[in-house]
C-alpha cells in the first residue's frame, strides 16, 4: 500500500496544523493515518499467525519531505544535509519522484 499526504496553500494556511497538528494532545491527518496504518498492520499480522492464515510479514517505510519556494527539504534527514531533488521522467510527465529522501523502516 502506498499512501501520500499532501498539505498545499499559502503561508499562514494551516498546512502544519492540519498534518501535524499544534496542541500536546492534538496528532492531525498525518498521525491519525500512522496510528490507523499501525492498527491495521497489527490486525493483519494477528490474523496471520492464527492457524491457516499463512504467515506474513509487514514493514512500514516513511520518507517525509517538505517542498517550499521551489526547494525539497527531507524532514527526515539529519539538518544541513543537502536538498533533494524532484525528477520528473521524460517517458511519464504525470510520475514525480524525490531522489536522494530518507526512507526509514518503523
């Protein structure tokens, strides 16, 4: 499953809020979506084990990367490391890819 949570407006819009949330208490969409993909992995992983259900394994991988005037940022990567670029292919107009992000295994 792939999955990609976007955040576009202007400065002061909300974006942050809305994905992150502000207040100690408060998650946003990107929290809500991390504890729900964790909840289903679990139930999966549960069922798995139960007799018949065939064994399987899950991994959960995330890269998280801000663009902002232009520039992609890795949220993920130490700071000062140098910014990621946004590769668009010749063959496919319509596919996008960051080169370089983090990706890290939870």
């Amino acid at each position: 499953v792939d999955v990609c949570l976007m955040g576009y407006g202007q400065t002061g819009a909300g974006k942050t809020y809305t994905l992150f949330g502000e207040e100690p208490g408060t998650v946003g969409i990107a929290g809500f979506a991390f504890a729900r993909l964790l909840k289903l992995l679990q139930d999966k992983s549960a069922e798995m084990e139960e007799p018949g259900g065939g064994g399987a394994a899950y991994v959960l991988s995330v890269t998280m990367v801000q663009v902002y005037m232009d520039q992609a940022q890795d949220l993920l990567a130490p700071s000062g490391s140098e910014p990621v670029r946004i590769v668009r292919t010749k063959e496919d107009r319509t596919l996008s890819e960051v080169g370089g992000a983090v990706c890290r295994t939870l």
